[in-house]
C-alpha cells in the first residue's frame, strides 16, 4: 500500500487514522525487535495526533499527510520527542522547538510514530556507528541498512511506516535507500530547510524522504519543501511539476561512464544496464557520458565535511550543550573529557581530520583546494547538462549491495571510497534519489541512481516512477 491508497482508504472511512496507527504500533512491538530502526516510539502521542487527524477526515479538512504514520531520523529537532543524534552525547537531549520539516508535517496532522535510528550524528554509512545499537537490513538480518538514514530506510522496507524523512549530506538517503530495497530522494539544495536538522556540515545537508515510491516521495517532498527564514540557504519554493504517467519519448539520459568500471559489482553493472535498456525501450535516448572529475570527489567530500563537522560539533563542550563529565580539574580537562566520553570513534575520527585540514598552514593546501575542487564539478555538471541538453543522469547508488556486518572494510579509508557513487551530486547540490532496479541471486536490492540539474526534482522522480511502475519489487520477508 502506498500513501495514495491509503489516502483513499481513510477519506473513504475505510480504515481509521488511529487503526493504522495502532497496527502499526502493533507491527513495530514485534518486528522492530529483529531490526531495531526505532530508537523512541512515539506511541501515546501518536495515537493522540491520530484521534485529532481523523477529526480533520471526518470534517472533509484532511490533507495528503493527514493520519500517514511517519518515522523521523533522529538528527531532527522535535519537542514531544528524545533528538540524540544516535550519540552519548546528546542522550535524553529534548529540544524546545521543532524542525521546519517537522513543523510543516505536522500542519498537515502527520503522525510521527518515532525517531529512527542513524549513524552517529550522520557519519558512517551502516547505521553501525549508533551507540544504541546497530540497524538490522530487513532483507538479511545479518547485513547493514546502509546509513546515515539506515534506521528510516529499514523502518520503510520493513513496513514499520508509511514514509520517513531522512538527512543526506554525502549519500546518507540514496545509499540506505539502495541497500534495503526503497526509494529515496535528496533534493535540491536549498528546496528543504535545514533549521531543526542538526548539522553535520552545512553545505552539504539536505533532509529528504524515503518511502516506498517515488510518488510517495513526491507527496512528502511536496509538504516540505519551501522558503524558510530561519534558513537562509533555503530558496522559495518552486512547484515539483511531476510529470508521472507521461511518455519517456524523446527524453534523453546519460549513463555515467566513470561509475560502470570494475570497481562496481559486476551484478549491480548488469542490473543498471538491464534499467538503461528499459529507458530505451520505452522511447528515451540512453548514452554515455563522461564526468573525469568524479575521481576528484571523494576526498574533496571528506575534506569538506570533516572540516565544517569539525565546526559544527565545537558547541559540545560539556559547558553549553551535551554530554558532561563528572570528573574534571580544570576547564581543559571538562571539555576533553566530555568530548571523549560523549562522541564514538567515526565522529572523533572526522572531527580530527577537519581540524587538522583548517590548522594554519593546511588551509590552502586541503580545504582551500577541496572548495575549488568542489566548485569545478559543479561547473563540470552544469556543462555536461547544458551541452548534452539530458534530462537525467543514471549510475549505480554504490559498488556494492549491502554487505554482513563483520564484513565491513576495517579500513576506514576503504569505507570512505564506497561513497564515490553519491558524494559528487552532493557537492554540486543537485536532486539525486535511488530507486530499486534489481536483486543479486542473494536476494540483496540494487538501487538504481537518477540524478537530474538544479531543481529538476520532479523529473527525475517522473523518470523514477515510470520504471518502478515496470519493475517488480520483492518484499522482505515476514513484512505485510
């Protein structure tokens, strides 16, 4: 069932808003203890948000979001609910104000089931880094949900919500979106606000939806999206203009070349191939095209976010914000040891890496030029738009299909270099979203990638919809 339906459902009084919310309830008591995505269940609240939201459908005032359960990754501000980042550090930590995105879904009398589980403050790309615990894939208990979103990825395959929102700094909802078998969409940035989101690096965070559809996604990108002025990177809102059920003939992909070489999983290769020839069949032009400077984005990436998370996470000192420690003898020793005992190894990790990056003396030789590097893709992208005059641009979501969890690269380097697949669209801003294409003979989902031009965030989920009404997609089993 997708929110349309259920829409239908519940304007029609054939289900309930506080049934749904119940099930749900019901469905998360069991499931959820195998896959652990909800760190708080918002269940008294919930049912009460589902009471007020079945007053608004019996008046005729309901609105596309009116009675949808929803989880929420747990890096966005909520006053009814815990925000911990998934960290020691803000543990218990309860917000005066809630998140812009929040806000809006609430004006639409959402409900928020939860807060899903992430990797730690967003870092990390298994929802392993949690300090309350690993995510499990729905589809393979054994093997990681992606992250950072991997807590809203599972909930979503395992049908534990309708939809959830996620953040997406460097690939943190496309790739968990790849590795469970869903849909998800980092928009533009600047289309969502990021006021309430706690930041990991400015410049690069976007909040976007997971969900099992591009539709579904569209219908909650579409409730919060727009201007805010507590966010002065947000832009004024522009209509997502979908296009769904329209025909692909005459439109015009590129296949990104640097991203189908040996370094990605021969099946997944096959699987984005098997996608590009349905495109073509279905009347869209489908060629390659070249990027050169993506070799160029993965360290530009960890540059640049390193150094901004080196700045952002400075407030949690033990004084001001987060986690302090019981045992210090001088102002030094507070923040020392409150950093040390509050943030995990992968945020410390990345913390020291910006710092030493922004030291002076380094600054022009690696931040300095990851900006410029940064900068040249963008214009790079623009280029290859403009010239070719595409519609979209297909690759894989990752080199691999998610993998056991005692099978991850003990090398964080190594980790670091999975990400080339997402982390250029990133650093350029652009709207990219996975959609599921395919299964290894494990049974382990193959996210497709589409990643359109500056606020060409409804074509690219058009051009989703239209294969994922071809593609037969395989269910986790033991879910509904």
């Amino acid at each position: 069932m997708d929110i349309g339906t259920l829409r239908t459902m519940l304007d029609r009084h054939e289900l309930s808003a506080v049934e749904v919310t119940k099930q749900y309830m019901a469905d998360i008591q069991t499931v959820d203890k195998k896959i652990n995505a909800y760190l708080f269940v918002n269940e008294e609240q919930a049912l009460g948000a589902a009471e007020n939201a079945q007053k608004k459908i019996d008046c005729g005032e309901s609105k596309p979001l009116t009675g949808i359960p929803i989880a929420l990754k747990d890096n966005l501000c909520t006053t009814d609910m815990p925000t911990t980042c998934a960290s020691k550090m803000l543990e218990g930590y309860l917000s005066p104000f809630d998140a812009t995105v929040v806000q809006r879904m609430r004006a639409q009398d959402a409900v928020f089931l939860g807060k899903v589980n992430m990797d730690e403050f967003a870092m990390g790309a298994t929802t392993a880094t949690s300090a309350y615990g690993k995510t499990h894939n729905p589809y393979n208990e054994a093997c990681v949900p992606g992250g950072s979103s991997g807590g809203s990825a599972a909930a979503v395959a395992a049908d534990l919500c309708m939809a959830a929102l996620g953040s997406d700094t460097g690939g943190s909802i496309r790739q968990p979106a790849s590795f469970c078998g869903v849909t998800g969409h980092r928009p533009t940035y600047g289309m969502v606000s990021r006021y309430g989101c706690v930041s990991f690096a400015s410049s690069l965070d976007q909040i976007g939806p997971i969900a099992q559809s591009a539709k579904d996604c569209a219908l909650v990108l579409e409730a919060i999206a727009g201007q805010d002025a507590h966010d002065q990177t947000s832009r004024p809102g522009k209509p997502l203009a979908c296009q769904f059920g329209q025909s692909l003939k005459g439109k015009k992909l590129g296949l990104i070349a640097e991203l189908m070489g040996d370094e990605v999983d021969e099946q997944i290769r096959a699987k984005i191939e098997q996608a590009a020839d349905w495109y073509r069949r279905a009347g869209a032009t489908v060629e390659m095209v070249s990027l050169p400077m993506l070799k160029h984005a993965v360290p530009a990436y960890y540059l640049i976010s390193s150094a901004e998370a080196s700045t952002n996470l400075s407030r949690f000192d033990g004084v001001c914000y987060g986690h302090r420690t019981e045992s210090a003898d001088s102002f030094e020793q507070l923040v020392s040891k409150s950093r040390a005992e509050g943030f995990g190894w992968e945020v410390k990790r990345r913390i020291m890496l910006g710092s030493y990056a922004l030291c002076s003396g380094y600054y022009d030789a690696y931040y300095n030029k990851a900006v410029h590097l940064k900068n040249v893709l963008r214009a790079q992208y623009d280029e290859t738009f403009r010239q070719g005059q595409y519609d979209a641009l297909l690759s894989p979501v990752s080199p691999t299909v998610a993998f056991p969890f005692d099978q991850a690269p003990s090398d964080p380097a190594q980790m670091y270099l999975a990400d080339i697949c997402t982390v250029s669209a990133a650093l350029a801003g652009l709207p990219s979203l996975s959609t599921p294409c395919g299964y290894t003979e494990d049974g382990m989902p193959i996210g497709l990638m589409i990643t359109g031009n500056w606020w060409e965030d409804g074509r690219i989920l058009s051009l989703a919809d239209a294969y994922e009404h071809e593609f037969e997609r395989r269910k986790p089993e033991g879910t509904r």
